[in-house]
C-alpha cells in the first residue's frame, strides 16, 4: 500500500495530466501507518490496549490500508475512465504494476529478512524460514501461511491480486455497468458475513482479497466523477464524504474502539464510500484549504516516498521498540516517546534513501536499458511516463 505523480492515461503517446492533492493523501495516510505501528507495538493487548484512551485515535492502521485500496482504485482508473473504461491493454498494464511495485519490495523483503533473522523477529510465529522467503518472493501471503518478515507485507499480496482482476473489473464496469460491478464484488462479501456465527467473520492472516475487492472497487467507480460533466464534478463531495463518514464515526464512537477493530469485517465496507468521495473531492479541488495542504511540498514529498515508508518502517519501529528503547527507558509511554523521538526521523530519514535506490528510479523509467547507468545521473537519463498517482499500495 506513492507522488503529485502524473494521473493520466497510460497508452503511448497520450497526455499525462496530474491530479493535485493524491500524492499527499497517500504520504499521510503513510505517515499514519507508522504512528499506528508505533502505538501498537509500545502498548501490549491490542485491540483492548494498555495505552492511555488519548492515544486511542492511533488504532486505526487497518483503515490506513482500506483508504490505500480505494486510492489505488481510483487512481489506476482514472485514464481508463476517460477512455470508455478501456484498460489500454493487459499484458501492458500487468507489466508495468511489475515494473513498479516489485523492485522496491523486493529489496524490502530482503532488508526485513536479514532485521528479523539477525535483529528482532516479525511474528509470533518465529523466524524467517525457507517457506516465508518463496512465499514472500512470489508475493503469495494472501493465499500461503508463512511466518511473515515484515507485518506490512499483507497488503501487498493483496494489491497484486487486485491488480490481477482490475482488466476484469473495468470489462464489467463498461459492459454491464457500476450497479452490476459494485453488487457483483460486494453481494458475496455481506452473504458471507451475514452468514457467520453472530454475523462477524473471523479472518485470518490471508485470504483477504474478496473481502477488500469492493474497498477497491469502490475507488474505481468513484474515478467516474473525474470525468463525469461539470455539474457532477462541482457536486460538494467533500460533505457528501462527512455525511458518509457521520454514522460510522457515530457508531464507532458508542460501541468503543475495541467493538471497531473486531469489526472491521463490515467496517471496512462502510468507509469506503466515504472515502472514495474525500479522493473525489480532492480530484476535484475541494476543500480548497485541504487541498493547499497536500499540495505543499513537505507533504508531496512525504507522498513520493510513500511506498517505501510503508515498507520499510515497521523493521525500524520493532528495532527501537525491542532493541534500543529498553536500554533507555521504561516500557508505555516512556518508550512511546522515545520510539516518535528515534523511530519516526530514522524511518522517514531511510523512506527517502531507500526511495532514491530502490523505488524513484522505477517510477521515472520503464524498462531497463532507460535505467540509468553507474556515474550517469537520473536526470540525464531518458525521461519516462510514470504510473499513475497512488496507483501502489501502502497498507498495513
């Protein structure tokens, strides 16, 4: 579960327009992402936690990831929108996901390996072994168990398996419509869930797809109001977003975050159209305060290397939490502090070295011969169309 990068169609020779504002909603939710993992590994019993109520707003990672998902969906779908939902081709399009997303992650599966072999452990589930490294390596953790290196890795297996319908998806929005597309993902999930013991599945560490396909889904029809008629567009979607925020906040806040977190299952269902019509919104450029905001350049910024914040911060956040916070301070919010004081600049601090390595140089060219050579600098290097924004995930 990166920046504001080019929104755009991504067929050769076409125009690639940006989209202000994305970039800077996926650092964010990056950075919350951190605070979260910072929070959860300081205070012990999540989701009934030892951390004081007034740290309670931090528990929420798994929304992070949802609000991934439904950028990622609005964002590859917005050049195919503008195209008669016309993907631009599947081989194209899978191969340049790969291009994108593999090589930063696999450069952070082998930093997160050597961290929890030699360092501290990722799971309860014990080490690293020979299966996590080929499961892992083919981005299968959605559907393999292997003892995890990093616990962000989930939602990465997942994006890939979204990535892998999302050709399908758009044949079925074009063909058969959003009423059809939207019921078809979603009809399966609420049986599924209704049909469970008290009506709240119990999911496990992997087969998380169907459940979050109409998360994503939701993002790739709300990519529609980009280019639907100017009326549509100047629709206030920004409060459209807070009245369909207003009930599950409501809810959220009687039952207690405790009831939030075991329910994510129907959670996660209830956000996404709020959150497709916040992107919508800012798609748009609305609130305009807002969008100055994630516009600026610190938080541009902090969205270019939102990719690899996500997949790089947890080693760092359980190294200081487990390793060097005990020598220091004593455990709660002593070390939680400490943790903001070392973690966060250090991870924000390695985003960026580890972005400029293993992650920028894949967004600005598409292949390997316009890869830049040793001694030869980025900028001299061809210039490149790049995907399109918040088109990769950064979920916990």
């Amino acid at each position: 579960m990166d920046a504001s990068r080019p929104v755009s169609d991504t067929r050769e020779g076409h125009a690639r327009p940006e989209v202000p504002g994305l970039e800077g909603l996926r650092g964010l939710a990056a950075l919350y992402v951190l605070l979260f993992h910072c929070w959860l590994y300081t205070f012990p019993g999540y989701p009934d936690s030892s951390a004081p109520w007034w740290l309670d707003g931090l528990m929420y990672g798994r929304l992070a990831v949802v609000f991934f998902l439904v950028l990622s969906g609005f964002s590859l779908a917005i050049s195919p929108a503008r195209d008669g939902w016309r993907p631009g081709g599947t081989a194209p399009f899978l191969r340049r996901r790969a291009w994108r997303i593999l090589p930063p992650y696999w450069a952070a599966l082998a930093l997160s390996l050597v961290v929890a072999w030699f360092v501290v452990p990722a799971s309860h589930f014990g080490p690293p072994t020979g299966a996590t490294v080929l499961v892992y390596g083919l981005v299968a953790q959605d559907v393999f168990t292997a003892p995890t290196p990093n616990g962000t890795f989930w939602s990465i297996a997942v994006e890939a398996e979204l990535y892998l319908l999302f050709p399908l998806l758009l044949l079925v929005r074009r063909r058969l419509g959003t009423v059809v597309l939207v019921a078809g993902v979603t009809l399966p999930v609420v049986a599924r869930g209704l049909m469970a013991p008290g009506a709240s599945p119990v999911e496990g560490d992997n087969w998380l797809t169907p459940h979050l396909a109409p998360v994503f889904v939701a993002g790739l029809v709300g990519a529609g109001i980009v280019v639907a008629p100017a009326r549509v567009r100047r629709l206030p979607w920004h409060w459209f977003a807070v009245a369909a925020a207003a009930p599950v906040a409501v809810l959220a806040a009687v039952k207690g975050p405790v009831w939030t977190v075991d329910h994510y299952f129907w959670v996660d269902l209830a956000v996404a159209p709020a959150m497709t019509m916040l992107i919508a919104a800012v798609a748009t450029g609305r609130p305009a305060l807002l969008l100055r905001l994630l516009t600026a350049r610190p938080v541009r910024g902090l969205g270019n290397v939102s990719y690899s914040l996500y997949l790089i911060h947890l080693p760092v956040v359980m190294a200081v939490i487990r390793r060097v916070a005990p020598r220091f301070v004593a455990p709660g919010l002593p070390t939680f502090w400490f943790t903001l004081l070392v973690a966060l600049p250090v991870s924000l601090l390695g985003a960026w070295l580890f972005a400029r390595v293993f992650e920028l140089p894949f967004k600005r060219h598409r292949s390997w011969k316009s890869l830049p050579v040793p001694r030869r600098s980025v900028a001299a290097a061809p210039a490149a169309r790049r995907e399109p924004a918040g088109a990769t995930t950064a979920g916990p």
